[in-house]
C-alpha cells in the first residue's frame, strides 16, 4: 500500500474519469492543493510520490516549502500582486493567476533581471464576478497577445474558478474554447467538488486540496 490512501483513491478517480473520456490520464497533472495544511496531512501525500504542489499565497508557500522543494514543482494558484513578484519568480515553477497589465509587465521585468521565468497561466474570469480575479473574457484574446507577442512571456495556458453555486461544464468549455483559438493546449480547470466534470471537458491539471487532505484550517488571524 502506498503511504496515501487519499492520494491513491484521487489518482484513480481521474484515471477513472480520463477513461470515460477517452483521455489518456498520464495527461492529466494532479496540483496538490496544500495552502492551510498541516505538515501531518502534507508529509505522506508528498512520501507517497506526489510532486506537484499549489499555493495560493507566497509567504505561506516559502514558509511551507523553503528548503525541501528540491525535485518538485510548485505552482502558485492564488492572485500575485506586484510587491511579490520577485519572491514568486524566485520560488514558484509556475504562476497560474497572471490577469493583468501591470502584473506582466512587472512579471517580464523580473524575468528579465533574474534569468527565471516561470510558466504561466492567464486566469480568466468565466463568470465575470466583479469580486473574482481573472481577465475578463472579452479582453483575453488582447491581453493574451500583449503577454506574448509584445512582453515575451512564455504562457502555457488558462486558468479558471468557476462561480459557486453553477454548474461549472459551461465555464470549462468556454476557457478551452478561448484556449484553442489562442492556440493554448493547457487547462488549469477543477477543482475536489469538479474535477471529473473538468476532465471531462480538457483539463491537463486539475488542483485538488480537501478532497486529498481533507479540510483546511482557517487562516492564522
Ligand atoms: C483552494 C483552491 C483549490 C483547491 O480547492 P479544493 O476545493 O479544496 O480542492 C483549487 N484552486 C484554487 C485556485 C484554490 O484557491
């Protein structure tokens, strides 16, 4: 048995979900959601194999992180603001919440001045909540231009959160149509309460936190 039976039962739900799909699950990139976790529920996922981690705030993750990252990947899927970059480049293999102007150009500047360049992701805004980060989807195709062509940056896909409370198929399908139209193969879509459903409509990395290690605690006041 491996150290994670939680990990093990996630693993074979998205092979379970890929096949039904005609999807190959190799894939399909599991991000294990370890912001609010204790080390406890960390420590076997992570002796257990798993080698892809997301966070959702950068001085939780180089607390977390820091010292034993070596051989993995982690990816950052929480909203970066400015003042952060340089430790975010610095720490992260991959930014997933890229969805504005001033956040790529300071992303290109660090890029530039430390040879590092994560892979990213645009967010988009699905759902067009106004308290949701994400581009909104009318200004993606522009901004993924702008982030390419006239910055240089290496984006490797979208991201979304659909809306809570929605069925989320819709949502999936349209970031993958806004991806294939940009010429974008990757999907940062589904989450523990969706993401068969995402698979199911392109995933290749789904980021799954309460379902692998069960609740968070609440952020330290
Ligand atoms: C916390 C978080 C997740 C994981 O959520 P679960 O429902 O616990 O799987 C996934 N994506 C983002 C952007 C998150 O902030």
């Amino acid at each position: 048995m491996s150290a994670s039976p939680a990990l093990d039962a996630i693993l074979a739900r998205i092979a379970s979900a890929a096949q039904s799909a005609g999807r190959n699950p190799s894939d399909i990139v599991l991000t294990a959601v370890s912001k609010q976790q204790p080390w406890d529920a960390v420590a076997p996922v992570l002796a257990a194999g798993q080698k892809v981690f997301g966070e959702n705030r950068v001085q939780e993750a180089l607390a977390r992180w820091e010292g034993r990252r070596e051989g993995l990947e982690l990816r950052l899927i929480g909203p970066l603001q400015t003042n952060k970059v340089r430790e975010a480049v610095a720490l992260f293999d991959v930014i997933e919440t890229l969805d504005r102007d001033r956040l790529a150009v300071a992303l290109a500047e660090t890029a530039a001045r430390s040879g590092r360049s994560p892979r990213l992701y645009v967010q988009v805004n699905t759902g067009e909540e106004p308290q949701k980060a994400g581009i909104a989807p009318l200004q993606a195709d522009a901004f993924l231009h702008r982030v390419r062509s006239e910055l240089g940056l290496p984006v490797e896909g979208l991201m979304c959160i659909p809306p809570a409370g929605e069925p989320p198929g819709p949502h999936f399908a349209f970031l993958a149509k806004i991806a294939a139209r940009n010429g974008l193969a990757r999907l940062s879509m589904g989450m523990s309460g969706d993401f068969e459903t995402a698979i199911t409509f392109g995933a290749t990395s789904i980021r799954v936190g309460s379902a692998l290690f069960g609740d968070r605690s609440p952020p330290a006041a």
